[in-house]
C-alpha cells in the first residue's frame, strides 16, 4: 500500500519561553513530524511534554522558536496579514472545553456561522439554513440552532465544537483533548462521529490524548512526546503490542482493562520527569529508565528509524 503524501510537515519545530525569573523553558526540543492526508495522527504523553504546545504552533496560535511548519509545501510560520488569515481556513482546532471557546451570548447558529461570514462565504440571512445543514452532519436537531452554548450539554457542546471546526471545510483538523472532559459512553460516540467525518471528507487530525489505550483504536499513526521531545512514532495497530521506546512501554502497562492480570505488580515509572527549565544532556527519559546506560547521561539519541512506519529515539535500538 502506498503511503499518502504528507499535506501538513513540522520540521525541528522549537518552542522556548522565558520564564520572569530570566530562565528558558523549553516546550518542544527539535520536533519533526509528518500529518499524512486522510489520516489520524494521535499525539500522546503526560501532562507538560508539549503535545498542546506543538498543537497550537500548528494553528497559528503560538510562534515558534525555530523550525518549520510547511502546509501543502509553503512555511506557514512565515507568512503575514491576508495571507496568514486566510490559511486559518486550512487547519482548524476543536479545543478541549467548547464551553469557554465559544461567547456565551451567542446562539448555536451564530457560533457556527461566525467563522463562514468572516470570510464572506454566506450571507446573514443564509444563517437558518447553514446552521442546520451542519447540525445534521453532527447529528444533532435542527432545533437547536436557536439554542444557547450553555443549556446543552458537554457532549452537545462538543457536536457544536465539531460542526464550527468543519464549516470552513479545512484540510487538517486539531483536537486538543477534545473528549478528555466526556462520559465514556458520550466519549464513544464523539469518537464514532469523528472517525466517520474523518472518513466521509477525508481529513487529516491531529488527535492529542492521554489516552493512549484510546489512540491505540483510532490512530493510523501515533506520536509520542516526552519532555518535549519526540521519542518514537509507531502505527498505531502496533502501538500496544510492539512499542519499543521505555517510556511508551510503561505507558501501555500502566493501562487498567477488565481482562489484566491483578496478581502482577503494577510498574511504576520512578522519580519525577526532569524540568523543562533544565534540560539533561543526555536522553530526556534517562533518570527514569531502567535500562540506563552510561551513554544515555552523555548523548541524546536521534529519533531513527527501526522498521517501516516505525520511528525510536532510544540507545537501545538499532537503526535499520
């Protein structure tokens, strides 16, 4: 099977904050990455390894340090004015909370029409009729285009978040934990819409999730930061199963299901994740590995590649 083009590259994506007490934190460290069109790449790791930070650089809302970000081949990072807004058209974002990205004083209609007669893509009185075309595709009554954001609920909200997202028809679709605040059982079903919009337009996401149980399901491709660092990209049929960097492992057997073996221990992963302030030398996951070497306190391994689609950034394996 051939692979799809990339519509959508991040290379050696920096991002650096100055902290007020004239320190450097570091957010992302030299990310490359590749968002295959028509397809789902789950971006994954714990709170503060820069999934979200990588996400919004992506849209614009953030600039990077250094590095590029080439959408359809032209570096978005430098582009300005009309041209920079109008690329807002091509990657858009559903964001974690609909509840707080939304004004609370507009109606359904108006929240999904917004961006279309920003553009100039309808017209005012084309608002009735759009508004519930797009309730429709996301499987909500047409009713509720006269509704206000606050007396729907969170998964709703979250229909809404989706509807507004693909109003502009955008290529590249970001989704910032988008269903982390969900009932498992509304969760599912968000998920299920996703995956068949996904489908039926043949866009590209960018999935960012704790769940990596959940990423496992859906992704085609899945990336996995630590410290803001990239340390490995695995397809995601072989995430649970054949994982190789350390940390994606204790990541997989930290996962709780109803068919887990209760009479083994349960690994922890040891000390506490190195500050973003202070960087190590060496590799960033190091203090907390059990396979440490004396090499990973001195050299940061290159994220390499070990077999088709399957990327590590780990001493221990061996490029092919």
């Amino acid at each position: 099977m051939l692979k799809n083009r990339p519509i959508l590259e991040i290379k050696n994506i920096t991002k650096k904050f100055n902290t007020s007490d004239n320190k450097v934190l570091t957010a992302c460290n030299d990310v490359s990455l590749e968002f295959e069109e028509g397809k789902i790449l789950g971006i994954v790791g714990e709170s503060g390894c820069g999934k979200s930070t990588l996400m919004k650089m992506i849209i614009q809302l953030e600039d990077p340090t250094s590095g590029e970000i080439l959408y359809e081949g032209e570096d978005i990072t430098k582009l300005k004015g009309e041209k920079l807004r109008q690329n807002r058209r091509h990657i858009q974002m559903v964001f974690q909370d609909p509840s707080t990205a939304f004004n609370p004083r507009m109606k359904v209609k108006d929240i999904i029409c917004e961006p279309l007669l920003n553009f100039k893509l309808i017209k005012k009185k084309q608002r009735d009729e759009v508004a519930k075309k797009y309730l429709n595709m996301v499987d909500l009554p047409e009713s509720f285009a006269d509704r206000y954001i606050h007396n729907m609920s969170g998964g709703q909200r979250q229909r809404i978040g989706i509807a507004r997202a693909l109003s502009l028809d955008p290529k590249v679709v970001i989704l910032d934990e988008s269903t982390s605040a969900l009932d498992v059982s509304i969760q599912k079903n968000i998920i299920e819409l996703i995956k068949k919009l996904q489908k039926e337009k043949n866009i590209t996401i960018g999935f960012v999730c704790h769940d990596i149980s959940l990423m496992s399901e859906i992704s085609d491709k899945v990336a996995v930061m630590y410290l803001g660092n990239l340390v490995e990209v695995v397809p995601g049929r072989q995430l649970k199963n054949g994982c190789k960097h350390p940390y994606t492992q204790a990541l997989i057997s930290s996962v709780f299901h109803l068919n887990m073996d209760f009479s083994k221990e349960i690994e922890n992963i040891k000390d506490e994740a190195p500050s973003p302030i202070d960087m190590p030398k060496g590799c960033p996951f190091e203090n907390r590995c059990k396979y440490s070497m004396e090499v990973c306190k001195k050299e940061k391994p290159k994220l390499k590649l070990i077999s088709k689609d399957h990327h590590v950034a780990c001493h221990l394996n061996k490029e092919r």
